[in-house]
C-alpha cells in the first residue's frame, strides 16, 4: 500500500452541482467540464491502453467543435469505465445525439429575428430559452454519473489524496456575472413586457 503523498483536485461532480454550475454560467460550464474531461484522456490514456480511438492532440478543439466529438468522449470513457466494472448496458450515444441537437437547435432558434413579435410571444421565447439551457443540462445527467464512477475509480488507483474540487475566485465571478447576465435580461424583458400589456 502506497501511502497518498500529495493532495490533488477531484474531477468528479455531484449532479446538484453540475446543475447549477451550468444554469449560472447559461450552460458555459459543460464546455469547461469538458475540456477537464478531454485534457484527463490525454493525459493518462494514451493510444497504448487501447481504447481503439484515434490519439488526442488538441483538447481545446474538440471541445470548440464539441458537436462533433462529444459522443467519442463519452464512448472513449465508456470503455475505461466497463474495464474498471461499469455495468451499465447503456452506450451514452443516445444522450449525446439529444445534446447535439438541443445545442444546434437553440443556436440556430436565436439566430431567428423575434423584433416584430407580439409582447406574449416575446415572454414565451425567454422562457424557452430557459428551458432549453434546463434541457442541456438534464441530458448530461446519466452520462455525468458513468463518467463519475470511472473517475472514482482512477482517482482510487492513484497515489494522492484527492479532495473536491472548489470554484477558483475567477471562476466564481465568471459564473456570478454570466447567471446575473442571463438571469437579469429574460427576466427584466418579461417584466417590461407585463407592464406595457398592464398599462
């Protein structure tokens, strides 16, 4: 038994959490998540583990054109997590499908000119978009737990002492300042809404 010399972040993340870091950033956390989760194959799965997938060489990208690699992230993840023992018969490729169309169709929704709209219709389309940032985040949900049991699992293969990971100061006020962003202008529209159908 190695004794655990050094103490390191967890990547792992509590549904509750996950949530809640994305409705404050408008869903700008999974990205982040993401390129943790991309950086963490590189770093200790290289091409020799045999994952039977292509090597990773920029992180970054693959979280820019996240439509286009979020289901080999989830897949390359599966296979580690089936040979630390996941169970789960589930393939992920479902939930990542329903990711990619949820993020294409709200950038493709609010690239729509809603200018000449009538005052209700505007109060629906902020509360859509509030859904769809909800939506986002629910179908990450069993992913995030597959993805949590590999995670446990190598952390309890290393030799450090690994203890949650908290929001850097700049981290926290990027967070703070996109949920009050969000937050403030769908709801400050509704409400200018309200007061001219009011008055």
């Amino acid at each position: 038994y190695k004794k655990k010399n050094k103490k390191q972040m967890s990547m792992r993340i509590s549904f509750r959490k996950f949530f809640w870091y994305n409705f404050f950033t408008v869903g700008f956390y999974t990205l982040f998540w993401q390129y943790r989760l991309w950086v963490h194959l590189k770093e200790n799965y290289p091409p020799k583990y045999d994952l039977d997938e292509k090597p990773i060489k920029y992180p970054f990208w693959r979280v820019i054109f996240g439509i286009f690699y979020v289901q080999s992230l989830y897949r390359r993840i599966l296979k580690i997590a089936k040979k630390q023992g996941f169970e789960g018969e589930k393939d992920f490729e479902q939930d990542a499908a329903f990711w990619i169309g949820l993020t294409v169709f709200d950038d493709w929704f609010n690239r729509h000119d809603f200018s000449e709209i009538s005052s209700l219709e505007h109060i629906g389309i902020n509360l859509f978009n509030i859904l769809i940032v909800i939506a986002l985040i629910y179908v990450v949900k069993k992913p995030l737990a597959m993805i949590n049991f590999h995670l446990e699992n190598f952390e309890l293969q290393q030799n450090f002492e690994y203890k949650e990971r908290k929001f850097h100061w700049w981290e926290t006020i990027f967070a703070l300042v996109g949920s009050l962003t969000f937050v403030t202008i769908n709801i400050s529209v509704i409400i200018l809404i309200l007061l001219e159908l009011i008055i």
